[in-house]
C-alpha cells in the first residue's frame, strides 16, 4: 500500500483520444493531475 510521500508507480492508460499514456513519459516535464470519477457523465 502507498503512504503519503511515497513515489507514484508507473501505470499506463488510455487518454481521451485512445492513445496509450505512461506517467512515465511526463518525469521531469510537466505536473500531473489526475482525475478519477465513478461512471461517466457523473459530476465530479
């Protein structure tokens, strides 16, 4: 289990055009921020 602090892994998934995205491919680039949401269409 991850505790605060600790480094995110690195995971791949799919952006809203379909491409395949690493989190590793922004190290060192840019912030990240991710947003996770039950179902679409809901509010966030």
């Amino acid at each position: 289990m991850l505790e605060i602090g600790d480094k995110a892994p690195d995971f791949s998934l799919q952006d809203d055009h379909g491409n395949n995205v690493k989190l590793s491919d922004f190290a060192g680039k840019k912030a990240v921020v991710l947003f996770f949401y039950p179902k679409a269409d809901t509010p966030g």
